[in-house]
C-alpha cells in the first residue's frame, strides 16, 4: 500500500521538437504527463511511495503509460482499463516574448467517461496517509466532477490528509463553472495549493496580490489548515523568478526566490506540490517544507517533460543553497 495517492487523467504529450511551432512542425515527440500523475511521479522520484488512479482504454499506448509510470516507482494496481481513447494535449514552447501554447484533444477520454461507483475507494485508500487532486479532474466532464468528490468524501471518512492544486484551467471550463463545482468539495481540503490570481478569478476571492493576505482569506472562507501559494515573476517564455510560501498556524513562511532559465515549465508546479507533500509526511517544519518545495520545483524548469526526475539529493542541496552550476566530477 503506498502512503499518497492521486487520482486524475495520465495524457500523451505532443510537442514539435526545437521549440518549433505547430504551424512549422513535421513530426512531434510523445511523452506522458497529467497533473496528479506528475505529482505521484515526483513522490516517488524522492523516495516516497505513491499510488497513482486513472482509468485507460486496455490497448497498446495505455499500456506504454502505465509501463513508464511503474519504472518511475509509482503503483498502478488500481487503475482501471476500458473506454476507447486517452486524452492528448499538444504543446507549443514559448521562447523569449512568444509564450507557449497549448491544445487540448481529451474530450470523451477514458477518464472522464468513468462513473461514479467505478472505484473502490476503500480498497485504494487502505493503508493510505494522503490523497491529493487538482482542479483540473472535475473539469474534465461531470462525471470525472462526481468521482472527484465520491473520492474525496472517502478519503475524509478514512481520516487521510486531503491536498488540492486548484489548477485553473481556462480552456477547459469557466470561471463559474470551476466555482460551482469545486466550493463543494473545498470542506473536504486540509492542504490547498494555489495563487492569489486563481483564488480571485475561481473563488472570487477579495484578496490582494499580497500572498499572506490571500493565505488568511482562503483559510478564513474554507477552514484549510495549510495554504501553499505560488509566486512566479517573469516578462519571458524563457526565465522566470520562481518562490512560494506556506501559511500555517497563522503565520507566512516565504522561501527563497529562484531565478531560473527555463527548459520546460510544464509540471513544474505538480513538481512543488510533490514535494511539498513528501516533505510535510516525513515530518518537516513549515519553513524547511516550502524552502525543499520551491527549490525542487525550481529544479524542474529545466527538466524536458511533464515528469520531475530529480534526486533527493538533488533537491535537499538546493533547498540548503550549496546546489549550483558547477558540474560534478
């Protein structure tokens, strides 16, 4: 049984290679992505143990993704086969002031035509500590909405710890439809993980830009014990300055800021959120927990994919400020 388990929709990635565009691009490469998966992925990279849960249609690239997932160390035993397709998603990289571009092709994906009932929660969660899911699941279809929160009400009666990535996705659904779907399941979240901007345009939220305020007020409307808030500062597809900070007991922790060129910023904050989680179950404090999560996340900005392969080591160096750029010989 493994300690986290996630659940939404694992995606073939397709992206033209060189930072080509769409309208230039003679072939693509595949890789696999999707929020939860990239945060199980990164749990298991540092040497957690994660169970990822999806259904996929039982044919031969379904297979390839569940094959990569299980060589990165995350458990699969739950996922569930049928439905006739995977969702697919394209990828533009931005460069410079050209920002990147995305293409979503998952309507009727395996995933968001599951039903309520067709997990066994109990079974998934038994022997679980955490369960962790984004915004982008309920968005996928109104049933994916009702799985969602059939899974969320099961891992609270179980008593695990509930994280939620509030992943605002606009191309998916609007601003009031987001609301209306997530709200209800905000009583079930220990851990929520966000920006001031998503708060305000999904929750209406009257906050400012100050993310300690944003923090207080999200805590205030939905009891969340801990609020995570990402900060991303940048004018250029290609750097950015990237911190966060963790609101717990009623206090900001901020971590350091990272100013970093980026490789692929795609998963770059299921990363954090990954992190944040490993960090937060083996027992860190508030202020080392955010610091060990902004620095892995920094980490895979450079990481081509939606997966973050980092070490522990990797990250824990970073964390301490003693990473950098000299090779190691």
């Amino acid at each position: 049984m493994s300690d986290v388990v996630t659940f939404g929709e694992l995606m073939l990635r397709l992206t033209p290679p060189g930072r080509q565009r769409f309208t230039q691009a003679a072939h693509f490469d595949i890789t696999l992505g999707g929020a939860e998966a990239n945060v199980a992925v990164l749990i298991a990279q540092l040497g957690g143990s994660a169970e990822f849960v999806t259904r996929l249609p039982a044919h031969d690239l379904a297979q390839r993704a569940v094959n990569e997932l299980r060589g990165l160390g995350v458990a699969t035993a739950h996922i569930l086969r049928g439905g006739e397709r995977m969702g697919v998603y394209f990828l533009e990289q931005g460069a410079s002031q050209r920002p990147g571009k995305v293409i979503y092709d998952r309507a009727h994906s395996a995933i968001a035509e599951a039903q309520p009932g067709d997990f066994d929660w109990d079974a998934i969660f038994a022997g679980a500590r955490w369960f962790h899911f984004s915004g982008i699941t309920p968005a996928l279809s109104a049933a994916a909405a009702a799985l969602t929160a059939e899974a969320c009400a099961a891992a609270r009666r179980r008593g695990l710890t509930v994280s939620f990535d509030l992943n605002y996705r606009a191309k998916l659904w609007t601003r009031e439809q987001a609301g209306a779907a997530l709200v209800p399941l905000m009583p079930h979240v220990d851990l929520c993980v966000t920006s001031a901007e998503e708060a305000r345009t999904v929750f209406g939220l009257d906050c400012s830009d100050e993310p300690a305020d944003a923090a207080a007020k999200l805590r205030d409307r939905f009891g969340f014990k801990t609020v995570a808030l990402t900060q991303r500062a940048g004018a250029l597809a290609c750097s950015t300055g990237w911190g966060a900070m963790l609101f717990a007991d009623g206090t900001a922790h901020f971590s350091r800021r990272h100013e970093i060129e980026i490789i692929d910023r795609v998963g770059a904050g299921d990363c954090f959120t990954g992190a944040l989680i490993f960090a937060l179950l083996r027992g860190d404090a508030p202020a080392p927990a955010i610091e060990f999560a902004t620095a892995a996340s920094a980490l895979k900005h450079t990481i081509p994919g939606d997966h973050a392969l980092l070490t522990l080591a990797e990250v824990e160096a970073l964390a301490a400020g003693t990473g950098g750029s000299r090779v190691q010989r």
